[in-house]
C-alpha cells in the first residue's frame, strides 16, 4: 500500500515548510511522503538548515520549489503553514485533508542576530509540536 503523501506549503519555501517537511521525514519517514512547495521557488534559509541541524535534522539537501511542480499530483494531505499559502497557493483537487497552521515567519524577524535565531528556534519548536500532533493523529 502507497504511504500517504504530505505536501506542506507556504509563500517562499524557504523556512517553515522546509522545517515542517524535514520534521516529517525524520519522525515518521516510514510511514509518510513529505513534500514542500511554496507560491514562489526561493532558497532554503541558511537560519533554517542551522537550527535544524541544532535538533539532529539536515535540510542542507533541501532545495525550495514552486508549487507548480506539484500541479496535477495527489496528495492525501496539505498543509499550509502561513496564512498567505491560503491566498497564494492553488487547490489541490482530491486531497483528503487540508490543514492550516498559521506559523509565524520566522525571516521576518527584526533585531540582534541571537533575536532573530531565537524565533527561529521558536518556531522550529511549534513546527516539531504540530508535525508531532499530525503523525498522531493522521498515523
């Protein structure tokens, strides 16, 4: 039987779906595909990769892609982890669940660089809680 497959999205693809995809894999690889798109292709964050690699998980491998890669492709689940995915990103028809998190940006945040990377650990932290809850329930 084919695992159900997972694509989270978000504006950029640069940081929180990337985190969310990595947490997947690594948590509940065997029993889930993970995917990440966003409504435009940029670049992994390198604060991303960093605090990724500070619980253990390389997304250094990871590369950022348009959702339009994804068009006409199934998945059983989507998860948008901004709010502007919702506005930005298409439908995809035939998924079984879709799922809104509304994360906060993490390369939006302002101050100090230990500032800036605290949020990002903030959110790498809100990220593992919800990929957690998901295989829970979803397993």
């Amino acid at each position: 039987m084919a695992k159900p497959r997972v694509l989270f999205l978000c504006t950029a693809n640069s940081c929180r779906s990337q985190m969310a995809e990595g947490f997947l894999r690594h948590l509940a690889g065997d029993r889930f595909e993970a995917a990440s798109a966003g409504a435009q292709a940029t670049q992994v964050n390198p604060d991303a990769i960093r605090v990724m690699k500070e619980v253990g998980i390389d997304i250094s491998g990871h590369r950022s892609k348009d959702v339009s890669e994804f068009q006409g492709q199934r998945f059983t689940y989507v998860v948008r982890v901004c709010d502007r995915a919702k506005e930005t990103c298409p439908i995809f028809l035939g998924a079984f669940r879709y799922f809104d998190w509304g994360l906060d940006d993490p390369a939006a945040a302002e101050g100090t660089e230990a500032e800036q990377l605290a949020v990002f650990r903030r959110v790498r932290d809100e990220t593992e809680a919800r990929v957690r809850e998901f295989i829970a329930k979803e397993s």
